[in-house]
C-alpha cells in the first residue's frame, strides 16, 4: 500500500466509525495482521493528518471483531467480511446489529508451493480439491508422485476467511491440513517442504516460495 493510499485509508475509516470529529486521544485499532502491516509504516504520518494518537495491535480478523464487541478497541481491522470473522469466532448474530464495515483496499489471495515444484498453474478448481483432500497428490495434477502436504489458517483469520466465502463454501479444509496461526507462517514452512501447498495474502508473503498462477483472481478486502 502506498503512504498517500495509506492515510487516506486511515481517514476514511476514521470518518466512517465518526471517530475524527471526537476528542479521542487515542484511537486504537485491532485485527488482522495484513492491514496492520500496511499501515505501520506510515504511523507516523497517519497520526500527523488525524492529529489524534493511533495504536496498532496485530492480531487477526477474528480477533480483532472480537475487540471490537467486548469494547477494547475502537476499530476492527478485519480483512474479510463483519459476517465471516464473525462466524471464525462463533460470534452471536445480535452482537452484530449496529456494525458496519468499510471496504479501503483488497490484498491478492496467492498460493504457493515449494520452488522444486514443477508445476506453474493450478485452476481454482484444482485448488478447491486439493484443499479439501479430494485431491491428496500431485501427480493428479500434473506434478510428481508425492503426497501433497497443504498447511492453511484458522477461521479466524483473512485470507481463510476469504477461501470460505468464495472458494471453499460449507467445505472444510482436510483433516490432514496443517493449520498455522498466522500468515506469516505460511512462506516459510512451505519454503522448507518441498510437496508443500498454502495461501496467504500478498501482504504477509515471503521469499523462499514459488506463486501459482491461476484462472480466477481471488482477494481479501481490506
């Protein structure tokens, strides 16, 4: 995210909750890791334009709606929809009324695999499969003979929440899937497997990794 995209995200989110026109002396905003990181940067800046002092609190989509409805934090960073962080955390549907979210961004879905892997392409649909244990090697689409070691996210966090809503649906993730905590774990363990498979948002992405190509665009709002 560029500096000038950043504060104007800021403002606008700032505006939308009616927190500029306050006398908050501090506004503090929880939640998903990859928004966070992409407004870190330009802290400095941010609070410079809003004149007001802003906390930043990495957690994840989930987490950060779960703030948000026990009253420790004054804006949600939630890099899905209020109803998907809302289902990773079981959240009760009338906790919801009032709440209203405000699209600032959106950060590309990737999938990755390790760089010894052959392949350069799946479709969603391949990638539907392979996440749900339908597919369990990669010789079904085209790779070597090697069972296919997917890690994936929680609930609770953006990028799974988006696989949820436009991918996956009702459908879980295998139970043979690893499931790590946070984005940011994702890259570097799959750089270390080589039949390993994982998504992340490009945010929270890092070296080591090979990124898939595929036939439909898929991403996070942010």
């Amino acid at each position: 995210m560029k500096p000038s995209n950043a504060l104007k995200s800021l403002a606008a989110l700032l505006a939308f909750a009616g927190l500029a026109s306050t006398a908050h002396a501090q506004i503090k905003l929880h939640g998903a890791a990859a928004l966070c990181a992409a407004l870190q940067p330009h802290q400095t800046s941010i609070e410079s334009q809003s004149g007001q002092k802003v906390t930043l609190v990495s957690k994840n989509a989930g987490l950060g709606l779960q703030d948000l409805l026990e009253g420790k934090t004054d804006l949600a960073m939630v890099t899905a929809s209020i109803k998907g962080a809302a289902a990773g955390i079981k959240a009760d549907a009338a906790a919801l009324s009032g709440l209203q979210s405000a699209e600032v961004a959106a950060d590309p879905i990737l999938f990755v695999v390790h760089p010894s892997n052959s392949l350069d392409s799946l479709t969603l649909e391949q990638i539907k499969a392979i996440l749900t244990g339908q597919i369990t090697n990669w010789k079904e689409v085209g790779g070597k003979d090697a069972a296919i070691k997917v890690f994936g996210l929680a609930n609770v966090n953006g990028p799974r929440i988006a696989l949820n809503e436009q991918l996956l649906g009702e459908t879980d993730l295998a139970k043979s899937a690893t499931i790590r905590q946070t984005p940011k774990d994702i890259t570097p363990i799959v750089a270390q497997v080589p039949e390993g498979f994982g998504f992340l948002g490009k945010s929270n992405f890092g070296p080591g990794v090979k990124v898939l190509k595929t036939d439909k665009p898929l991403a996070m709002a942010m």
